[in-house]
C-alpha cells in the first residue's frame, strides 16, 4: 500500500511517498526529476552499509548512474567540517544546478545534506529517502536544514524544501529499538499538539508499532506526516502555526547541548523528555490538569522510553544554565523564551510569557527527582 502526502507550496510543492518498498522503487520513483541521468548520493556508514547497495540497483534498473559519499554517523556530523566535507565533494562530481542529490539516511544527513543542497550553487534540488522513523515523520518533511555550532542546535540553515520524500516503511524494520523509540518520540508529540484522536490511538497501538506491526507504522506515519504536511503548508517559514511542531523542543535543545549531542540523549528521547517538562509547565500555570502530564508520562513509560531529565545518564548542569542554553534557542524572540504550551492533550499553543519562575521551578523539581 502506499499513502501520498502533498506539501502544498505553489511552485515548490511535493510529495511525501509512504509505504512498502519505495527504497527498491526509488530509480521508477526519482527518474521523472531528473534531466540527465545521474544522481550523487550522500549517507552514512551505518546506513551505507544496510541500503545503499539497493538503492544503487534500483538506479541502475532505470539507467541512472550514481555515486556516493558516506559520511560519520551521529549528531556530531551535523557541523561545518563535515557541510564542508560534503559540499566540496558535491562540486567534485560536478553536481549541476539542475541536478538532483540524494539524501539517505536519518535526520542528521537530512538536515545536513539539505542545507549542503541549498547552498551548493545557490540552490540544487534534493530528494529525501529517510531510513529512521524519526526522519520519516518530522526531519525529512518540511524544507528546515542545518547544522548544529558551539552555541546550540540548528543555529546555522536554510528553508530549502526537497523534490520528493520516499518514506519506505521496510526499511524500519532495521533499526535498533532504541533509535525506533527515539522517532516515536515525535510521533507522540503529534497526537499532543494537535490530534487528541490520535494520542488515543497511540495509547492504543504502541506496543503493536513498536513490535513491528507494518499497518499500524503505516497509519503513524501517514498520520504525522499529514499533520506537519498540512502546518508547514499554511506557515513555511515558521511565522506562526508552524512553531506548534516544537512542542518539548525548547527543553529538549538545551539538553542535547548540554549532554554535547552525544548518545546520553537522542533527539527523540530529549523530545519526548520535553513533551513530559512542557505538559509539566503548562499544568503548573493552571492552564491543563494535573492529570495530563500524569498521564504523557505513563505512555512514555509504557512505551519503555525517557521519560524525566533522570533518565538521562551522566551529570547535568543545573536549572540556571539550563535555561541559560535555552536563550540560545532559535524561538527566542526579543530576548524572551518561547513555549509551547497546552490546554490539554492536542491542544497547544504558542506562549511568549511564561514566568521564568515557574520554568526554573519545574526544572529544579525534575533534576532533583
């Protein structure tokens, strides 16, 4: 079965393929991009050496020759040696401006390689073929590119939408269960913002997804991407709305920071943290139950995944450099912290006046915890 996703940008508009087999599709389903047959193609080891043989058949079955580059794994090759690293290569294999690059793997080498594209002779087309959930359902949708600084994360890149985003659901089946969980973390974070049908359903069909139940990945999926499909349609630029998508992301930043963007804390897991700290937030201002966070809290668990700052291995800075990292984030505005809050499950919103107070309250709490 295969589920198509629209990205409704006039001109820049794509699809988001989803669905069984795509990766071993993926020669039928670029050749319509391309204006001369040949593709470069940019990865990581790890995802090198589980994919990239049978994307290349799947190229060469329609005639389109390729070459690749595989770059380190983690979060750490999301900076300027390796955007230089694989920028230059690109003009090494003479990558035209009409050409398109291939960005395989999760959502460092998303990111990366998107922003590698949108720099490279002032714009090159690029199509995503994300292989982890967390990529497949939030990094590889939406055109936000980057690389991660001294100062913080995705400080440095550019609005650059893809071509195309084949979304292979097979190929989920080779992740290890921790990086599985990682992505659910924004699968999760869907259902809170804005479908409280949805979190239902996830309360329900957790277990199965993480099982490997192909329908029920299938429908999360589907599900996430129509909802940041359908946001990032009306708000590209993250004037507005689109600032809902970073639900637990102005916490989860600072610890990835502060954790130095290693395995301590996956994006996901510090997401999901954040999603617990924000529902925390919001039920301390009075503006949800005391039951909701309870109760986001409990799924994460159920689920076997992070769900408090002490799950994360290690020392930790305290509450003021917490919040001290968070000025670095980029939904600062005028020098004030924004949250994204909520008035219950699937019903968040964006705050631009949060007592610094009660942040630094609920953080105190849950590093003492």
């Amino acid at each position: 079965m295969l589920n198509t996703v629209a990205v409704d940008l006039g001109e820049r508009s794509y699809q988001v393929r989803i669905g069984h087999g795509l990766l071993a599709r993926a020669g039928t389903e670029i050749a319509p991009l391309l204006r001369r047959q040949r593709v470069a193609i940019v990865t990581e080891d790890s995802v090198a050496a589980l994919h990239l043989p049978a994307l290349q058949s799947a190229l060469q079955a329609e005639g389109i020759a390729s070459t690749a580059l595989a770059l380190p794994p983690g979060e750490g090759t999301k900076n300027w040696e390796n955007l230089a690293r694989c920028t230059e290569w690109l003009l090494e294999q003479k990558v035209e401006r009409k050409d398109v690059v291939l960005a395989l793997g999760g959502g460092v080498i998303g990111d990366l390689v998107g922003f590698s594209a949108a720099i490279l002779r002032r714009g090159v087309r690029f199509v995503q073929l994300p292989t982890s959930l967390l990529a497949q359902v939030d990094s590889s949708v939406g055109g936000k590119t980057g690389i991660n600084t001294a100062q913080g994360k995705n400080l440095v890149g550019a609005f650059h939408q893809p071509s195309l985003v084949l979304a292979d659901i097979d190929v989920l089946d080779t992740l290890a269960d921790r990086d599985f969980l990682s992505g659910y973390g924004e699968v999760v974070k869907y259902g809170l913002l804005g479908d409280a049908a949805f979190f239902d359903w996830l309360e329900r069909e957790g277990p199965a997804l993480r099982s490997g139940d192909k329908a029920a990945r299938l429908r999360a999926v589907t599900r996430s991407v129509e909802m940041k499909a359908g946001i990032v349609s009306r708000d590209e630029t993250e004037e507005g709305e689109r600032a809902l998508l970073n639900l637990g992301h102005t916490f989860c930043h600072a610890l990835e920071k502060a954790t130095g963007y290693s395995d301590r804390l996956l994006h996901g897991e510090g997401v999901a943290i954040g999603c617990a700290l924000a529902f925390e937030l919001s039920s301390r201002l009075g503006l949800c139950s005391q039951e909701d966070p309870s109760r986001v809290r409990a799924h994460l668990k159920a689920m076997g995944m992070k769900t408090d700052i002490r799950d994360i291995p290690g020392a930790l800075p305290g509450a003021e450099a917490l919040i001290a990292l968070m000025g670095q984030d980029k939904k600062v505005v005028d020098g004030k912290l924004r949250f994204i809050l909520a008035r219950g499950v699937g019903h968040a919103f964006v705050a631009d006046d949060v007592p610094g107070d009660t942040v630094r309250s609920v953080l105190d709490d849950a590093l003492r915890s």
